[in-house]
C-alpha cells in the first residue's frame, strides 16, 4: 500500500512540474529583465539578450539571439526608440506568437538634449528621452505592466504574480523616499550633472537636478570643439563640482573637460540599464548612481 502511494505521488508530482513549465522571457532591456524577475520568480526564465556590460546603442540582434527571441513567450523591451531595430522584428514575432511588452508605452515620455547643440548653449527640440526607469515612479508603472502581461499569458499564476507585484512595489516606495532624503544633503545650487550623454533626464526631473550631457540621448555622434567649449564655459559658470562618467564610455573627453574646468572626476554612473556586482539589480543601480552623485556633489 505504501509502495503505491509513494508511486502516486511520484506521478501527480511530475504532471504538475509538466504543467507549471517557466515562461520563457527575452529581453532586449536588462532593467525590463530585472523587473521580469521579481515578479514572476520561479514561474519565469529570463534570458537577457542584451546583458549588462554591451552597449545597447550598439546592440544589433545576432542570429543565435532571433532564435532565442522567437521560441520566447514574451519579448520585453524598454521602447521609446531605445531598441531602433524593434519596429523590424515586430512581423517576425507576430508570426511566431511572441507576446511583446514595452515598458515605454506606459510611461510619460519627456523630451532630451538633441544631438546637435546650438552654440547658444544645450537646447531640447521635442527628441524623446528612452531611459524612463531613471524615475522610479515610471517604474512602478511597468512593474504593474509586467503583472499583467504575466497574467495574461499565464492566468494561473495570477494571485502569485499580483502578491510579488505588490512586494516589490513596497520596495520601491522605499526606495524613493531613500533617494529623496539622499538628495537633500546636495545645496540646490550644486544639483548639476555634467554626463556623458543625456541619460538622467528622468532622474533630473523627478529629484531636481539640471543636466549637463557631453552628447544628446545616443552616442551615435562625438561632440565638435565648438560644443565642448561651451559646456566648459557652462561647468565654470555653475562652478560645477564633479563630473560623471558612465561605465560603458569612452572617457577621454570628460578627462579633457575635467584637466580644463578643475572640476573633479566622480566615478561612474550606469545610465542604460542595470551594471554589475551590487548594480546588478534595479535597486543596486538606483541606489549606487544616487550614493555615487550625492558624495560628489554634497
């Protein structure tokens, strides 16, 4: 009797891990991935196809990466031309059933610096700023996005994806309120981040910093003497104390800047998704570009 209850358990546990096979999830946007993660745990398998450390500027999908895409439940991507090869994939998984969730489309998009700067100094024309998740109020908006894009493709799962929806969302209240008080130890005077492309724009927004960038939202072009010169001019005027670099850049030109302004160099930000080590995660790369600014500039 024993030794066929034990054989009926074997059976019905096997049938339910038969069942409850992960979503499969690619995603074109390590912060997208992250979030995907701590809302679906264990009920998900995350492949990051664009992972921390490439630049997603540069990033154009390979073979092995349309095959890895295309035999996925969900495609996420962080949109508002972040991924400018998407509209191109889009027929391709539609055929293929992909279910694609874009974080941009829930968000409020604000405007960038344009590539070209007059040499009246840095002027916005209407070009949309991609790198929503610098707002952790835009986050939380896809957090409840991605619940529900879960739960649509696996309505199973419902009350679990709600329960670590709402778990995580907690967190980011949190969060916020910490990088608040965080930045109320910089003098508003001395709220001004000079970066390497315009990427913070969000952040600036929401927390009360003025931006500085060295190039506009992408880094498809390199900034001529004349803008260069400008921006000096600008860090002298504002008597800018520290400048940032980011951990995917070139920092020859912020060294120039740096050796011609006197200001000091502060480190590095990760402006297009998540880093690596304690950035590794949404949090860690909120609180490590938030501890690294406010020790600067404090």
């Amino acid at each position: 009797m024993l030794r066929f209850v034990l054989i009926i358990a074997v059976v019905l546990s096997s049938a339910t891990a038969l069942l409850a096979q992960p979503l499969k999830i690619a995603s074109l946007n390590t912060v997208m991935a992250d979030l995907a993660s701590e809302v679906g745990g264990e009920r998900v398998e995350v492949a990051d196809i664009v992972h921390a450390g490439v630049d997603p500027h540069l990033y154009e999908p390979a073979p092995g990466d349309w095959k890895r895409i295309e035999t996925a439940d969900m495609l996420l991507a962080g949109g508002l031309g972040f991924e400018a090869y998407l509209d191109r994939m889009r027929p391709s998984l539609e055929n293929a059933g992909v279910r694609v969730v874009v974080g941009g489309d829930v968000i409020r998009p604000i405007s960038g610096v344009c590539e070209n700067h007059s040499k009246e100094g840095h002027h916005h024309h209407g070009v949309i700023d991609p790198h929503w998740w610098h707002s952790i109020s835009n986050t939380r908006a896809v957090v409840f996005q991605i619940r529900d894009a879960l739960i649509a493709e696996d309505p199973e799962g419902k009350a679990f994806y709600e329960v670590n929806a709402e778990a995580f969302d907690r967190r980011l209240v949190a969060l916020d309120k910490w990088v608040r008080l965080q930045v109320v130890l910089i003098p508003k005077a001395s709220r001004v981040l000079v970066t390497s492309h315009d990427a913070l724009g969000y952040l600036a927004s929401e927390y009360g910093f003025e931006v500085l960038p060295v190039q506009g939202l992408t880094k498809s072009s390199q900034p001529s003497s004349q803008q260069i010169a400008q921006l000096i001019r600008e860090i002298k005027e504002k008597r800018v104390k520290a400048i940032f670099a980011e951990s995917l850049e070139n920092p020859k030109v912020l060294e120039q800047i740096t050796a011609e302004t006197g200001a000091c160099s502060a480190g590095s930000l990760y402006a297009d998704g998540v880093g690596v080590g304690v950035a590794s995660t949404y949090e860690g790369m909120m609180k490590h570009n938030i501890g690294t600014i406010v020790e600067a500039l404090k």
